[in-house]
C-alpha cells in the first residue's frame, strides 16, 4: 500500500476547487494508494505524465480539463507528495 502526503497548501487549493474536481481527486488518491504510479497510468482520464525542465522528477495528473494534480513518487518509501493542485491557465502572457 502505498501513503499520500500533501502539502499543506493543498487544503486551501482543494476549497476552491469544483465538486466534480473533488470526487476526481478521491479517486486519483483511491487508485494512487492501492497500485501506485503503474495504477495511475493506466487510466487514461488521468493522462498521468512526467514532467521536464524545473519540474523535473514530478508528474502531473489531469482531474478535468482544466485542474491538475503535480506530485513526486517516492518508490522505496511507497509515498506520493502531492505538491499542488491547480486549474491550468492555458492563456500565455
């Protein structure tokens, strides 16, 4: 089994956040604890990736079309750290 940690922004992030986004986000964690980063991967809703460039060593997760989910596994310690959860900003400044 694995265990989630997150940051403690990620309560403030949460409260903002749609319903739907919510009920994704338990089903994300579900999936994450039971089968881990292999489990996330496989469902394709998720669009489950890693990352490049300063976020190198994350991944980020779709929970809709605009929210995310970023994190780092830990595999010898079976822990996800859920950094962030945001609504994707697609504008460019």
């Amino acid at each position: 089994m694995w265990r989630i940690e997150e940051h403690r922004r990620v309560d403030k992030q949460l409260a903002s956040a749609p319903r739907e986004i919510l009920k994704r986000y338990e089903k994300w964690k579900d999936i994450a604890v039971l089968s881990g980063p292999p489990g996330l991967r496989l469902i394709k809703g998720f669009n489950d990736e890693a990352l490049s460039g300063e976020w190198k060593g994350h991944r980020s997760s779709r929970l809709g079309l605009q929210w995310r989910i970023f994190y780092r596994a830990v595999p010898d310690q079976q822990l996800f750290q859920v950094i962030s959860i945001t609504a994707h900003d697609y504008r460019r400044p």
